[in-house]
C-alpha cells in the first residue's frame, strides 16, 4: 500500500482528515477490498458529501453512503482498527483539529491549532497524530489513541521560523521523521518525531524572484526519496514544478533532481504517490488533468496519462493489489482506474457530486439502502472549472 491508502489515514488538504476504520455497525465477516471516495457534494446546491464505495476488481460502485464531511488528501500506510476521523481543514471558527466517532457523529476531541489550515498524519503506531500549522507557523503531536487517557492532548509542540507555512505532512514507514514542505519559506524541514524535534530545515534554490512555493510532499515507500510539489517553475510560467530529494540521510533531505514542463512534467502539479513496488512514482497535475509518471530509476519522466479534459485531479490510491491506480476527478464526478504498469486508462467509474478523495479500506459493505445519485449525465457533460479560479495552487473544490 502507499501513502495515501486507508485505515490508516491522515490527511492534508482542504478538508483534511484522518480517518480511521470506518465501521457503520459492520457485521463481522464479509469484510473485502473497497476503495472509498469522498464526495464532497454542494452545499449551496443543497447536495450532502457522500462517500461511494467501489469494489478495486469489477470497478463498479457498490454503493453510496451520506458522510457528514468530505476529505481530499489522506495520506498514510498504517492499519487501525478504530472508528475516528480526525478534521484539520478547514478548521473553523476555533482554528482547531478536532475528532469525530463516525458511526456516530459524535465530536469526542477538539485541539485548538491556532491556525485555519492544518494538516495531519498519524504514526504508524497509531498513537500520535503529527500536526503541521501553516498559519501558526508549528508543528504539534497529538495523543491520538482512543483508549489513551490523555487522548486529544498536545503531548509535545514545536516552534517553527516565522512565515514558514508549512503546507502539508508526510511520515516515513519507520515512524521516524516527518517532512514538511514551507510554503511561506520555500524550504522543507525534517521533523524527528522521538524526541520531537526539528531535524533540519533545507533551502530549495530558487533561480528568478518568484517564489518556489513548495506545498506537498509524500515519501516513497522504502523513505529513500520524498516527492515535493512547488506552486511555481524556477524562472518560468506559475505552472508548478517537482522536486525530488534523496533520503540516504533521512535527518537531513538533498534535492538530487527538479521536473518541469521542459522534463515532461505536467501542469500544476499537486500531489504524488509512488507505486506499491516503489519502481515508479505518480505525480497528479491538476491543471493539465494528466498523470506524470516519474521512472525512479533514472528520476525522469517516463511517460504521460492523459484522464479527461477538465477533470481536475486532486489525489489518488491503490488497493492491494497495486494494479489500479483509482483517480477522482472533481470536475467529471467520476474515478479514473489506470491499470499499472501500463498505466493506460482502464475505466471510468461514475461516483458522487465532486469526489476529492480516495483511499484503501479493507471492511464489509453497510448493510441498509444507499444514496441514490444522479451519475449518468453528471459523466458525461461533467463539471469544468473557470480558467481565472482564483486559488492556483489547487483550484475552485
């Protein structure tokens, strides 16, 4: 599994959330493979967040269920078996991380951040969760086991340099570091999780006076390369390049290789996975709505899926199998499978009104009816966003 599968959840994103085991009262057997995405629907249409649940061998929906939130960028390989979700973004009035048991809705934890956007990952273990404040400019650990008598607390805190922003958290599989991408800063720092600490703090060379702006990242499989999305190219149109830095020592990242357009990069890159193997990495480009795979072997990219025009992409996963790249594309309501390694467009899955994220769930259908949507047409005219969106880096969700 890679970093962006589920049980094991955290997120990063608008909306981010860590989500656990979901359990809407599952019987206790005829669990199987699922890939959940999250349907973020319209609110000012009156259209509630979903989530579908498709099955990774037919690529059919198996069924659609009412969530009462949405997230976009889960982001960790660890297994749990829990039933909480954890929300960063947004944060609310509070500026708070909170938690939720989702069978029930119920809020069982809120820890003010001090900032709007906040974006989470949980340990391996599973004990802590690793928090990056953008605006508040630190990072926070979290008791984040249920069963934990101090769970919900801020058990360490660290101070990062003023107008850093780091904009995202990806964990190694050791549990040892966390690395976060500065936005404010253009730099990406190394967080020692035992003892809480940071590591190091990385410039990233710029060559013209625009900004990098890097602001996700995601670490391979075996944490011997980490992926880091920038809003910008250097010395180029504000199309977003990728760095890609060496983990020999992983206290202390090097960035051996930066993708731009020139390289084959697609445009607006905005986020990655690599594949199970670790052979290839995937970055997602929103704004071309393509699939930049990167070759590890030689840091190049190697080739280009092309998903449907206007479709958006944000993030992505694979189930088990590792077959199957699953990529929901807010502007078509739809998932696109791509089989690997061929990576060629094997279907495209109607889903719910604008799916932002997906993830890996081993669990049993919910027993009770669904949600019924509107999915035909919704594929085929889709939903396109205005080239002037204001928010470049990600784009009107």
């Amino acid at each position: 599994m890679n970093r962006r599968t589920f049980l094991k959840l955290s997120a990063a994103g608008f909306g981010a959330l860590a989500l656990n085991q979901l359990r809407w009262g599952f019987a206790q057997e005829g669990f199987e493979d699922l890939i959940v995405v999250s349907n973020a629907g319209d609110a000012d249409a009156g259209v509630a967040p979903t989530i579908s649940l498709i099955d990774p061998a037919s690529l059919s929906v198996l069924k659609t269920l009412p969530l009462p939130g949405s997230f976009s960028f889960p982001a960790t390989r660890w297994d749990f078996e829990r039933d909480v979700i954890w929300t960063g973004l947004p944060a609310g009035p509070n500026e708070a991380v909170s938690a939720y048991r989702l069978s029930s809705g119920e809020k069982i934890a809120e820890i003010p951040a001090g900032s709007r956007q906040n974006y989470t990952e949980l340990t391996p273990d599973g004990l802590h969760l690793i928090v990056a404040a953008r605006f508040a400019d630190r990072f926070l650990k979290i008791s984040a086991d249920p069963d934990a008598a101090d769970f919900g607390t801020i058990v360490a805190e660290l101070e990062h340099y003023a107008g850093s922003n780091p904009c995202d958290l990806t964990i190694s599989a050791d549990g040892a570091f966390a690395y976060a991408p500065d936005r404010g800063g253009d730099t990406t720092t190394a967080v020692r999780l035992d003892p809480f600490e940071i590591a190091s703090t990385t410039a990233m060379e710029t060559f013209s006076d625009a900004a990098l702006e890097p602001y996700m990242g995601t670490v391979s499989p075996a944490n011997d390369y980490l992926f880091i999305e920038n809003a910008t190219v250097d010395g180029g149109p504000d199309i977003g390049s990728e760095s890609v830095f060496d983990l020999a020592d992983p206290a202390n990242p090097v960035e051996v290789a930066r993708l731009s357009q020139a390289d084959g990069l697609g445009d607006a890159p905005i986020t990655s996975e690599f594949t199970p193997d670790g052979r290839y990495g995937i970055v997602i480009c929103r704004g071309s709505s393509t699939l930049s795979i990167v070759d590890m072997a030689t840091l190049g990219v190697s080739k280009t899926v092309t998903l449907p025009e206007g479709g958006a992409p944000l993030t992505g996963s694979f189930a088990d199998a590792g077959d199957t790249f699953f990529i929901p594309l807010p502007g078509r309501d739809a998932v696109a499978a791509v089989s690997v390694p061929d990576f060629e467009v094997a279907a495209l899955i109607p889903v719910g009104q604008r799916p932002l994220g997906v993830v890996h769930l081993q669990a049993a259908v919910p027993e009770g009816p669904g949600v019924s949507m509107p999915l035909g047409e919704a594929l085929a005219t889709g939903r396109m966003f205005a080239p002037d969106c204001p928010d470049r880096c990600c784009g009107q969700v």
